[in-house]
C-alpha cells in the first residue's frame, strides 16, 4: 500500500511548495520590482499620508468636490457588486430620480442634460472615473465653492482627463480623487 501512497504524497508535495510557495514568491517578487506602484494597490499619498487608490471610487459630497458616480455598494470595496437591476426594474427607476433629484439641488447653476454615468452605477460599483461631460456639469458648483472661475475649472478638467484608448476606443474620462487633489492644490477651498 505505501508503495503506491508515496509516489502520489511525494508529487502532493512537491506542487504543494511549487505553486503555493515557490510560484507566488518569484511573482510577487518580480512585481514588487516591476511594478511596485499597481502591485501594491496604485495608493495616492499627499504630505506621506493614503488618501485613496486610483482605482476605487470614493464618495464625494462636498460643493467644493467633484462628485462620482453612484455605488451600488456604497463605495465599499468589500462588497463590489454590481445591482443587477434591469431597465424595467421599479427600483432602478426609483435610483434614478433620486439621483436626478440630487444632482438638480447640488448643481442649481446646472440647467443640461445630465451625463447617465451621474445617475447609474458601474458594473463594480466602484468606477474611480467620470466622463469629462459629468465633471464639466458639476464645474459651475465647484469653481463657485472655490472661488475660482467655471472657465479655469473646466481647463483643469481638460487637462486631467485621460485620451481615448488607441485613439479611438472608450470616452475620455477623469479620475475624480485626482481631480479633487488638483483642484486643492491650483484652488484651495475657502
């Protein structure tokens, strides 16, 4: 019986170290030198302290800050989810004009359409990004809680915003915490 037990434990544990410890090593090791920033979370510090990733949405809702999308998970990475709620669905309805609602009493010198990524959530619920037409809707409540003019804001916007992907896929978009932190740097609140 052990000769047949032995062969099989010995290749058990020989794979065991070579992919649940050798495998990984090499590959942390190598993306800690490769790419130290996305491996360890793409984190934004201001003055050595975390404020946030690139990569996560955080909830905004101060006039002076740009707001994102909404959540379908309340910006808790923990529980990403998408809501799953169809085009026919009461409740996504509901989601909708409350967000319309919102939008209109926290942009009142707003008066356009208002871009759909301000009112739906992203497939992960946490999208870090808006499209440059939702930044430039709230830009009138922004520059006036800076104190800047909605011109200089929507320049900011411009140059923050990222190019298509090989020039011709996706929408140009803003990651909303890097916009926030140059917005406190180039116009401080007041």
């Amino acid at each position: 019986m052990w000769r047949q037990i032995a062969p099989a434990f010995r290749v058990t544990l020989f794979f065991t170290v070579l992919t649940g410890l050798i495998y990984p090593g090499v590959v942390t090791g190598l993306c800690q030198e490769l790419f130290r920033w996305q491996a360890n979370g793409s984190l934004i510090k201001v003055s050595g302290q975390v404020v946030g990733s690139s990569l996560i949405g955080q909830n905004f809702t101060e006039p002076w800050d740009f707001h994102p999308r909404p959540s379908a998970c309340n910006y808790d990475a923990s529980d990403s989810a998408a809501s799953n709620l169809g085009p026919v669905s009461r409740v996504l309805m509901d989601r909708v004009k409350a967000a319309v609602a919102k939008f209109r009493k926290d942009n009142p010198r707003y008066s356009g359409p208002i871009p759909a990524d301000l009112l739906t959530t992203s497939a992960s619920g946490l999208d870090p990004d808006i499209s440059v037409a939702s930044a430039e809707a709230q830009a009138p409540r922004v520059a006036h809680a800076r104190g800047a003019s909605v011109r200089q804001v929507i320049a900011l916007i411009h140059q923050k915003a990222t190019r298509r992907e090989l020039g011709f896929l996706g929408e140009p978009e803003v990651n909303v915490l890097d916009l926030n932190l140059a917005l406190d740097r180039k116009y401080p609140r007041r």
